[in-house]
C-alpha cells in the first residue's frame, strides 16, 4: 500500500498496531489530552470554568448584580494564571464594588492587585505592574478618594493619571481633576482648566471633547444657562459615540436644573432612543455614562409627577419601559410608574376627583401586582410592598395595608434602608393607633437592622420616646444611653442629653439625671429654649440626692438669668422646698413670699400660698398669719379648685 492509499484509509487497530504514522499520531493525540486533561487541573486551572466566569461576571456587571460580579471576579482573580487577565478581574472587581457603594472594599482590592501580580510573575522573572496598569490603579484610586470625600487627594491621583499614553484615560482624569475642582467650589480653576485642554488639543479629540464637556459642567453649575445653550449649540457636533451620551446628559441636567421640565421632556422623550450608546453591547457599552444617564431620565419622570404632570409621566414611562437594556432599569421603572399612579391619585382626591382618583389607584395597584409578578426575586421588592401599603392606608384598608408593610420588612434579601422604612411606618402606624407596646417593638426591630448610625439612632430616639410615655423610665434611659455610645456624633445630641436625664430623674436615677443635664447645660447655648427647663430638673435631681447647696445654686442661677422663664416661679418654690429640707427656713419663707407677691392669680400663688401656710402652722406655730393666708388662699374658689382639684 502506498502512502497516498494508506492515508485515504480509515484507521483501524490493525493499521494503528503495524503503522508507524499512526502509531505516532496516537501517541501525539494522547499527549495533547493529557496536558490538556491532566496539567491544567493539576495546575488548579480550568480554562473553560474561567472563560464562563468572565461572561457571567460581564453580565452581572451590566445588569447591576454587584454581588455576583464580585463573586465572578473573585474567583478568575483567585485561579487564572494569566498576569493581565487577573489584572482585569482585579479592575472589574474593584468597579462592582465601587458601583456597590463599598468603598473601603474597593480600596483593599486595589491594594491587593500589584502583590497578585509581583507573586503571580515572580516564577518568571517579571517585575510586577507595567506603568499603564498602575496609572489604571491610579485613576480607580482617584474615584474612591473623591467619593469619600478627600478632593484634594482625589485630584493628586488624577493629576499623575494625566500622564498616561491612553489618550482616553489620560482625558477622563482631566475631567475627573476637574469634577475635583468644582466640587470645592473652584470654579474659575475648573473653567480656565478645560479651556486650557481646549486650546492644546486637536478638534475632535478626546481631550478636546472632555474640555468641552468639562466647560459645560461648570457653567451649569454656576447656572450660567445661556452661555451653556451658545457653547452647547456650537460644539455639540464634536459629540460623538460615548461622548454624545455624555453631552446628552449634561443638557438635560441643565434644562432640569433650570426648571425646564415640559421641555427636557419634549428634547428626551423620542430622541433619547437614537443614542448610540444605548444600542451596544454591554462589553463595549460605557456603563458610567449610560447609568448616570438612565439615572436623569428616572428624575426627569420624577419631576414630571411632582409637577402634576401626572399623564406626561405616564406616557413617558410607557414609552421608556419596553426599550431599557437591563431588567433592573425596567424594574426601577415600574416602580416609579406605579408610584407615579398613587401620587397622581391622592392629588386629585385631595382636589375633590374622587371617580380620577379611583382610575389611578387601580392603575397603581396594577403597576405593583405586575412588578410582583414578572420580579418577585428583585432587590426592590420591599419598595413595592412599603407603597402598596401606602396605597391600601389611603383606601382605608388598614388590614392590607399593615400586611404589605410586615411583608416589606420580611423580605430579608432586600437592602436594609427599605426593611428599616417599613418598620418605622409599621411603627407610626401603631402610635397613631395608640398602640405603643407595638410600637416601640417595631422601632426596636428598626434600629436592629444593620443600616446606617443615623438612622439606627433615629429608631432608638423614638423608641426611647415611647417607653417614656409607657412609664418605662428605666428602659427608656438605657435606650437614650445607648444612641451616644454606639454613635457619638448623633446630630440631636442635647435632645437626646435631656431625655435620658428626664427619664432617669422619673426613675430615681438621679447621679444619671444630674450627669445628663449637667452635659445639656454645658454644650448647650444660652438661648437654647430648653435651657431653663434643664437647670430646673438638674436642680431638682440635685435637691432629690440631697446635694442641697449645688441644688440651691442652680435654682438661684435660674431665678437670676431667667427670671421671665416659665420655670422661674417653679424654680422659686422648689427652691423654697430644698432650703426647708436643707434648715433654711428663713429662706425658704423668702422664695415663698417673693412668688406669692410676684406671681398673683396663678397657679403659682396657690402653691406658695399653700406652702407657707404649711410652714407658718408646722415650723413657726404662728397661727395668726397662717389664717391671713388661708383666708386669701381661698378668695377665689374656682383658682383654688383648678390648682388643687382634691379641694373641690
């Protein structure tokens, strides 16, 4: 047989075993699958395990599941091999945290990604990062920095990023340095800055557009409207690609911001479609851009209801829904629909429209229904369910309306922010009923979700509140107690000062009493309305631990710097009252006196009057004056019996 027949010939075993060739085309097919079967595993690599990983982690990216994209990018970090690859998994990575709002997060992995790499390059001789990879870092860094609030680093990182041969790297960090600049308020740097990228630049380029762009940011946040029109008109046509969205957004930022609702939704309502952006594929699409985008179009619907353009916004977000990319962005939209809806309906109940109201409560409760339908594993779950409550409370149906909120607060896989709305409504809900047990238990499950310190303090103060008017005093000052140690810079921290000391002044806490209004007093200024009040129930505390000359002291002090105070003639008689206990009887029998001529035809008078009548017969035996005053204390029955009804 010859070469040419044999190898027309299908192999068999009895070609394999006598062949040669074939012997070593086995042989060559086995190795190859044994490296590919038996080294990679070995190596802890799974290639195709990998490349599903970046699909998904896109994916989860676009469609804004910032868990699972960290999840996705973690795990190519952690297992390729590969140097840029695990560089892009890190950027990526760090992105979904960032857009997540975990900033910290997001800084430790960046952190993280040149020792991955030193590690992963180190076998092989490899120095670590290249110069525009750490430039990338650089520019991440400079985002996290600004949004935590530290400008002037922010804009030290960017500045260095400006370097970068990437052109389009290098332009977005010009902007970005001068988004720095704007935001504190440096408005002639930010302009002469992107005037400066202007003049340098060739028409066209990136760098020129971001100057362009840039110039419009700043004039419209000095509200420079017609010089934004003039600018915009002459150069939009150098908006091209992404930098058209960008363009596009910062119009409609301006005519929003400029009150010009009618009109952004006349320029938006069709022509948004033709963006370019909007029609790529979410690999190449400019996430950034299009969410901030999307975002505005949300608040251009948004003031559109709150402008009672009820049907405006509707046929906005009719047309808006069907075309969105993303599943969350249509979500999000329903929502705001079905908001929309309840807010048009209790307009028009409230202006008398009761068969109007009814269509749009029905086209509300439509909305949600459907969102329960088509999303019942969305993130905005608990949002539906808090407005179907809201919904039903308006219609009256108080039994739907407190099972949608429990709803709200059971969904566990949603963010806390909207399970801690439904239990505070939960919570007014039961106090309007005046239903307080419930109450305090609901912001008690409130200030137990893991939201911020604001707002957990914010349950606490309430419940505080509540266990207050329950008689609870005890539990009531713990409450207070634990708002300032576990968030110390609580905005409301004299209320909360002069609650716990009023709460533990009720219990009989009075060393906890005295320390708290001594803090009120202390911080608090001299025209602070409840000034008076503190000095008098820190006096008071001092008077009840029988610290008699301290309690004397404040009384005083309150008389003095406070004589037109509600709490002065108070003041004066629990003064009168310490200096008994303390053995000053003249003293007392002075406070008295003063009231008595000072304070006439009040209830005051009737308590001094009271109270000296009781001194005059138990501590001077003088009978004579006391009958003087008895007679005077009951001149005027009907005050009598209004001061010390037990009389009548």
């Amino acid at each position: 047989m010859t070469w040419i027949e044999m190898r027309n010939v299908v192999p068999t075993s009895r070609h394999i075993g006598k062949n040669p060739v074939w012997q070593c085309r086995r042989l060559g097919a086995f190795l190859v699958l044994a490296l590919w079967m038996g080294i990679y595993p070995l190596l802890g690599v799974d290639r195709l395990q990998i490349e599903g990983f970046k699909v998904k982690a896109q994916s989860a990216l676009a469609e804004r599941r910032y868990t699972d994209a960290v999840r996705y990018f973690g795990e190519i970090f952690r297992q390729s091999t590969i140097a840029e690859e695990v560089f892009q998994a890190g950027l990526g990575w760090c992105e979904a945290l960032y857009r997540d709002g975990k900033y910290d997060d997001a800084q430790a992995i960046l952190a993280l990604i040149p020792q991955r790499i030193k590690k992963l390059l180190a076998p092989r001789g490899g120095g670590g990062l290249k110069r525009e990879q750490s430039l990338q870092l650089q520019y991440w860094r400079g985002l996290l920095l600004l949004e935590k609030g530290d400008v002037s680093g922010a804009e030290k990182a960017f500045h260095a990023v400006t370097k970068s041969v990437d052109a389009d790297l290098a332009a977005k960090a010009y902007y970005q340095m001068g988004i720095c600049r704007i935001r504190q308020h440096r408005y002639d740097e930010a302009e002469v800055l992107f005037r400066d990228i202007r003049t340098s630049n060739r028409v066209g380029s990136p760098l020129y557009v971001i100057g362009c762009l840039g110039t419009l940011k700043v004039l419209i946040e000095r509200k420079r409207w017609n010089d934004f029109d003039r600018f915009y008109a002459q150069w939009r046509v150098h908006f091209q690609k992404e930098w058209y969205v960008q363009a596009k957004f910062l119009y409609l930022n301006r005519l929003l911001k400029a009150g010009l609702v009618r009109k952004a939704y006349e320029e938006y309502a069709e022509t948004f479609l033709d963006i370019p952006q909007m029609q790529l594929p979410p690999a190449q699409r400019n996430h950034l851009y299009h969410e901030e985008f999307f975002q505005l179009l949300r608040t251009l619907g948004q003031q559109l209801v709150a402008g009672h353009e009820f049907k405006l916004a509707r046929q906005f977000y009719v047309k808006l829904q069907p075309r969105l990319v993303y599943d969350s962005q249509q979500q999000a939209i329903l929502l705001d629909m079905g908001i929309g809806a309840y807010r048009a309906a209790i307009y028009l109940k409230n202006h008398n429209q009761e068969a109007k109201a009814g269509f749009w409560y029905q086209l509300a409760l439509d909305d949600f229904e459907r969102f329960l339908k088509n999303y019942n594993k969305s993130p905005l779950l608990a949002r539906v369910y808090y407005h179907m409550g809201m919904l039903y409370l308006t219609r009256r149906d108080e039994k739907h309306a407190v099972d949608a909120w429990s709803k709200a607060y059971g969904t566990v896989d949603a963010p806390a922010e909207d399970r801690y709305t439904a239990a505070v409504q939960l919570a007014q809900y039961y106090v309007s009923r005046n239903d307080a047990q419930k109450a305090v238990e609901w912001y008690m499950s409130a200030g137990g979700l893991n939201v911020s310190p604001a707002l957990r303090a914010r349950a606490w103060f309430q419940r505080g509140e509540l266990l207050f008017k329950l008689g609870r005093y005890t539990e009531a000052s713990k409450v207070f107690a634990q708002i300032l140690q576990f968030y110390p810079e609580y905005p409301n921290k004299l209320d909360v000062y002069f609650n716990q000391g009023a709460a533990a002044l009720r219990g009989g806490d009075y060393a906890t009493a005295i320390h708290c209004f001594q803090n009120f007093i202390t911080q608090a200024p001299e025209n602070h309305p409840r000034r008076p009040e503190a000095i008098y129930r820190c006096a008071l505390a001092l008077s009840q631990a029988e610290h008699w000359d301290d309690a004397q002291n404040l009384f005083n002090k309150l008389i003095q710097h406070y004589p037109d105070s509600e709490f002065a003639p108070e003041a004066m008689i629990a003064a009168a009252m310490n200096a008994r206990s303390a053995g000053f009887h003249r003293a007392a029998l002075q406070f008295l006196t003063i009231v008595i001529e000072r304070y006439r035809q009040t209830p005051f008078y009737y308590r001094a009057l009271y109270e000296r009548i009781f001194y005059l017969l138990n501590i001077r035996n003088d009978v004579k004056k006391a009958l003087a005053d008895f007679n005077l204390f009951f001149a005027d029955k009907k005050k009598v019996y209004e001061t010390y009804p037990h009389y009548s």
